[in-house]
C-alpha cells in the first residue's frame, strides 16, 4: 500500500492568480502538438498549412475547452445543470468531458479547414499523432490533483488517496497516462508517414490516423473504466459499464466505421 505524495497542485500563487500544475500539463500539451504538427507540415511541405497554423491551433483550443464543457454538462451531469444553468460557464470548479472535448475539437477543426479550403482529413493526420502526448500530461495533471483516482483495491501499489477514504485505490490517472498517452503515442507516431505516401497506400488513406485514434483511445479507456470510480451521479447504469465505457463503445464503432469510409473515397489532390 502507498500514500498518495504531499503535491500541492497550485505552483505558485501572485494573489488571487495561481498557476496550478494541471494546468500547465495543458500548456505543455498544445505546445508540443503544435510544434510537432509544424514540423510534419513542413516535412511534407504543406504550405498552406504552416500559414494558417496559428489561427486553427486557436479554433481546435476553443473547440476542445467548449466541447469538453457541454459534454461533461450533457454526459454526466444534466439534471444538475438544468437546475444551476449559470453554473454551466464555472468552469473553474472542474467538469470537463474528454469525449465531448472530441466531438468539440473537431467539430472545431472541420468548420475552420472548410473556410479557409483546407483538407481537413490531412489536417487530421497531422494532429491525431500529437494528441497522446496531451492526454498523457492531462492525466499526471489529474493525478497530481488527486482527483479521477481509481476503485479500492489490493495491489501493492494501491494508493490512499485525499479524498479517496481510508482503502487504498488504483493510481488510474497513470495508468491512463500510460496507456493513452505514451504506449498510444508509439502506435501513432511511427505511422504519421503512411497517408503521406505518393500516391497514398490505400491501407492508409488519410483520416486513418484519426480512425485507428478513436479506436485505440476507445480501448485503452474502456478497459481501464473497469478500475477507475465511475462518477458519484451516475455509478454504473449502463449493465454495469460507466457512461465513459458507454461513450468509449461509440468512439469505438466511430473509428472503425471512419476507417472504412475513408478508404472508400478517392485521395484527395494535395493542397
């Protein structure tokens, strides 16, 4: 059995501003997706892209904080919303839904690549290699808040958590950052070449990076909801699965779905 460590979130603290470690865990994880999405573009010599960087990074940074909000508010704690509609901007006391932080980004994404008449499914690609590294410093954020910790357990790495009572619990938030984050990164990675192929292989068109995302995400996170304590409102109401099982069973039926229609449609003409 392990005690959770003495972290204190906040970082440091200029009256009533405080820097608070999970959030820098996001500012490191945008910052590595846009570098690293600027430097495929230029390896691949997407020109347009590189110009239009800074105001899609800006877009999908809106659409994943929007989306993440409304679908934690729809997901997970409806009824409560609908009584407190006001609280639904109070982001600041926690709430947000990784799923409908998808469903936002690239809602997002889709919108802004039509306008300024880019491939959106090129775009995809660049960015969906980059995302594990955010979500697995989103969860070490979560972890270091003490927050999203597992169900009691046995293990000899079961941890006491604040807040958490007296049994010890999986240390779940690492096992997301391990599954979601660095061993998804290594399956991703080394594949962000294979759409870019002239002409692309039909094995993989683009937009099947994001597809084999959403089903690998989709896997990884359904079968750690298993150990993870499953939201307080809503316990396990779905023949024992989680509504993030219930959400991961759609993201995997998505991919595998967006997989097929992808390579059903003709490669795009670069741009």
């Amino acid at each position: 059995m392990l005690h959770y460590p003495d972290i204190d979130p906040i970082i440091f603290a200029v009256g009533p501003f405080a820097v608070r470690w999970y959030g820098l865990m996001y500012v490191l994880g945008f910052a590595a997706a846009y570098f690293l999405v600027s430097r495929q573009a230029k390896q691949v010599g997407w020109q347009q892209m590189l110009d239009q960087l800074d105001n899609l990074n800006l877009a999908l940074i809106f659409g994943v904080i929007l989306g993440g909000r409304l679908g934690y508010v729809l997901f997970y704690n409806l009824p409560y919303y609908l009584k407190h509609p006001v609280e639904i901007v109070a982001t600041w006391q926690g709430g947000m839904s990784f799923h409908g932080g998808v469903i936002g980004v690239l809602t997002a994404g889709l919108l802004f690549c039509r306008s300024k008449k880019l491939n959106f499914w090129k775009a995809a690609d660049l960015y969906t290699v980059t995302v594990p590294l955010g979500l697995g410093l989103g969860r070490i954020g979560n972890f270091m808040n003490g927050e999203l910790y597992g169900r009691t357990t046995d293990v000899p790495w079961g941890m006491i958590f604040p807040g958490g009572g007296e049994l010890p619990r999986h240390p779940s938030q690492l096992y997301e950052a391990l599954l979601e984050g660095l061993v998804l990164f290594l399956i991703l990675w080394p594949l962000r070449a294979k759409p870019w192929q002239n002409p692309p292989a039909k094995l993989w068109p683009h937009g099947s990076l994001l597809a084999l995302f959403l089903l690998c995400y989709g896997t990884f996170r359904w079968l750690i909801e298993f150990l993870r304590e499953p939201d307080p409102q809503l316990g396990l109401p779905f023949f024992g699965m989680s509504m993030g099982q219930l959400l991961c069973a759609a993201m995997i039926g998505a991919g595998i779905l967006l997989y097929f229609f992808r390579r059903t449609q003709q490669p795009a003409v670069a741009q």
